[in-house]
C-alpha cells in the first residue's frame, strides 16, 4: 500500500493579504519533505468559488512547481473537471502532457465533475448533464492525447476540427486514470470504465473492503476501458494528525479536521452561500456542535480505534488518522488488508498549523511508513497478476474511437483563405514566392 498528501488549499477566514501565498508556500515545504522522506503521491483537486473550502483552481501550477521541488513524488490532478464548459478537452490535454514532460514523467490524470452549485452553476452547467460532459470532455482529452494528429469531434459538448494536439506525454499511451468518487455507483462506473477509484467518502476500512470486492467483480465482468490502459487501484482519503500523545494529536487535528467536514458540507449539503461575504469558519464554530462537528466530542470520548467517521449520537465528525504512530499504524494495516492500493492524507485543513503538518509528515515517513514499503511491491505484483485475466478481457472488449481524417483536410492560414474565397491562386503564388525569399511580414500578428 502507498501514501499521498491532499491539498484543497483551505483558507478559513479571516484573511491578510499574505495568507494566500504563505499558504501555497507552506504546501509547497510540506510536499519536499514527503517526498524526500518517500511518501510516494501528492493530490491536488480543481476547485472553482468554494472560498475557504478551497482556494485550489489552478492545480496545474501548483503540481509544476512541486515537479520542481521533488524527485519521486507522483503529482495526482484529484481532480481535472473536464466537463468542457469548465475545461476545453484540448487544453485539458495540453496541460496534462506538458505537467508530465516537465515532472519527467510523474502525472497521474483523475478527473471529476464537481456537484456543487457554486461550480457548475458559475459555469452554466446543469446538475442533470454533469455526468454526460464529464465523460464526454474526458474521452476527447484522451484522443487530444493520443491520436497525431487529433481528428476531430461533433459531440454533445464539444465542436473541434482536426488538429495534432502538441505535446504529448512523456507516459504512453497517457498518464494513469482516475476518478473521483464518493458513493458506490461511481465505484462501479470507475471499474467499467477501468479507471482507478479516488474515493473522497471517508469511509473505514471494514467499508472499503466491499468498495473494493465491487470494484473486482465489476472489472472482471463489465470493464470496457474508456482510455488505452486499465489502473485498477482504489485509493482512500482520510484525515490525519500524528504526535506521540493521543490527547495532543487530537488538539492538533481535530478542529482543521471536522472543519473540513463542515465546509465541504456547507457547500455541497446545507449551506447558503453569499459570495465574499459568507464567513464559513464563523459558522462552523457557532454551528458545529448542531451539525456534528465538535471535536470536544471526540476528545471527550477518547476512542482508541481511529476511524475515517466518528459518530455522536445521530450526527457524524471526522477523526480519520488523528492519534500516535501506533494507532495510526494499526488503522493503516486495515485499509491494507481491505485489499486499498493507497491512504491519501488530508494534513492540510482548517487552521492546522505548518508546524505540526511538518512534524507529522515527518513522523510518519520515519516510524510507520517504512514497514508498509517493505511489503508494497511483493503485493502489487500478487494483485497484478491475480487481475491480469480481467484486464485482458476488459481491452479485449475495448473499441476504438475517434474517426478517419478526410484525405483531403488542410489548414490554411487565414489570408490564404481569405485570398482563396476571392479566386486569388496567382495572388497566392506571388506571396508565397515573397516570403520563401524573406519579403513576408512574420506572420505574429
């Protein structure tokens, strides 16, 4: 089983004119020390007008500069929304290859397609097609990706000539795939599609043994791949704080915890939201005891088993990995023996403070990452071949899309045809003639 660190970028108010870029600098600091200690994945989301919940809408910056800050780390897009109204497929695909030429390699491409009104509403996306542009936009970035050249789209959504989409990744025939999910229909839908499951539920590890016994039979019985290679894995996120005292871990963790809980919540469940004036983090300390956020609650109780969700009474707090390194490890060998390929950590929420984010980062990658390590490859390659049959099966029944290119297709330039439309072949001639000599303006403008 490998790690990963998630960021949405969470920015509770107040702010200070600094708080942003202290923010991505901090996160920046924290990735380089993952990766030098070998936690093997960063994550960063795609989120557009959720303030406070996230500030993470150009995540394609963020991973390059951590491609420049790290050797080994793999630089996971959790998620691209590829809805094409949010993202042109070719642009998706663009900045994709140029991510992973740039990281020598390292892009792992999950895609998504929010569900919050703030987002699909901000860019005139209807909650009931959601799904369809999801799909749509992700299966003409892979074409974008793989076809040279491109040969062109009539879809739903999106309209494009042929064009050969420059660059292409440094990973053929493209970057793993992923998808968000966070209810068992979209763990099924991801083994359809033979794409790895990024599952943002927060669920335990007795729990996602079934999400991944359903992930199997629905691979091996359903998959037909949606790009040119199956990632079988399913990855967990959970939340997580580390220090050698239960009670002091919990101070530390709980309160970025459940406020991310909360704000997500806000957004997408009950809140109502008036942009730039909402203060999200005040809210969530006068309302979190209603809604069940309260981490005194949990700190009252003092479980020693950790779990991805801990209920009081009838509502539901999130405690995740907050606790020692031997609580964590024994919560870790669960996820592990579950059959999940990856713990992905949310260190980086609320008001947790840099400090303890590093000392934790730390502390894991010293006393409970090693062992997990040790037995990482021989069961990867256990599994590998145990699903070998299913994913032959799966590519076997796998259909190739796109269409011919027309023989005769061309790009003008547009004076050639804007010359051309008036008759003008000697007109053509001439200025061809000119610029092979040097006679010809450059052509920028």
């Amino acid at each position: 089983m490998r790690f990963g660190i998630f960021y949405e970028h969470q920015l509770p108010r107040p702010w200070t004119q600094d708080s942003e870029r202290q923010l991505f600098q901090d996160a920046l600091d924290q990735c380089e020390l993952a990766d030098r200690l070998g936690i093997e994945y960063v994550w960063e989301v795609e989120h557009h007008f959720l303030e406070e919940y996230s500030h993470s809408s150009a995540p394609e910056v963020f991973l390059a500069a951590v491609s420049q800050r790290t050797k080994n780390m793999r630089l996971g897009h959790g998620i691209v929304q590829t809805a094409p109204y949010y993202n042109h497929p070719a642009r998706t695909a663009e900045r994709i290859a140029t991510l992973d030429l740039v990281s020598n390699g390292r892009v792992e491409f999950g895609s998504g397609e929010s569900s919050s009104t703030a987002e699909l509403g901000g860019f005139n996306i209807a909650p009931a097609v959601k799904r369809e542009q999801w799909r749509e936009g992700l299966e003409v970035t892979l074409r974008c990706m793989t076809e040279s050249p491109f040969t062109g789209v009539d879809g739903k959504y999106v309209s494009m000539p042929p064009r050969n989409v420059v660059p292409k990744p440094v990973q053929r025939p493209h970057p793993p795939l992923w998808v968000a999910c966070s209810r068992r229909d979209t763990i099924l839908m991801a083994a359809e599609l033979g794409i790895g499951a990024l599952t943002f539920a927060f669920i335990d590890p007795e729990e996602a043994r079934h999400w991944v016994g359903d992930y199997k039979r629905t691979l091996a019985e359903k998959c037909v791949p949606v790009g040119h290679a199956v990632n079988a894995e399913l990855a967990c996120v959970t939340t997580m704080m580390m220090h050698d005292d239960e009670r002091e871990a919990m101070r530390r963790g709980l309160e970025g915890a459940n406020f991310f809980g909360y704000s997500l919540a806000h957004y997408y469940v009950f809140g109502s939201h008036r942009p730039g004036q909402t203060d999200v983090w005040h809210e969530f300390v006068n309302k979190r005891v209603e809604r069940g956020y309260d981490p005194e609650v949990v700190i009252a109780q003092q479980h020693e088993v950790l779990g991805a969700k801990i209920a009081a009474g009838q509502t539901q707090g999130l405690r995740g990995a907050v606790g020692t390194p031997e609580q964590i490890r024994q919560f870790l060998r669960r996820y592990e023996e579950a059959g999940v390929d990856q713990v992905i950590f949310v260190l980086q929420a609320g008001r947790n403070r840099h400090e303890h984010i590093m000392e934790s980062i730390e502390k894991f990658g010293r006393e409970v990452l090693p062992e997990f390590k040790e037995r990482d490859e021989k069961r990867r390659a256990a599994k590998a071949r145990e699903l070998a049959p299913a994913i032959d099966a799966a590519m076997a029944r796998r259909v190739e899309g796109g269409r011919p290119l027309p023989a005769d297709y061309v790009m003008d330039a547009l004076p050639r045809q804007m010359i051309r439309a008036q008759g003008g072949d000697a007109a053509l001639e001439r200025i061809a003639t000119a610029s092979a000599v040097g006679d010809s303006a450059t052509g920028n403008g």
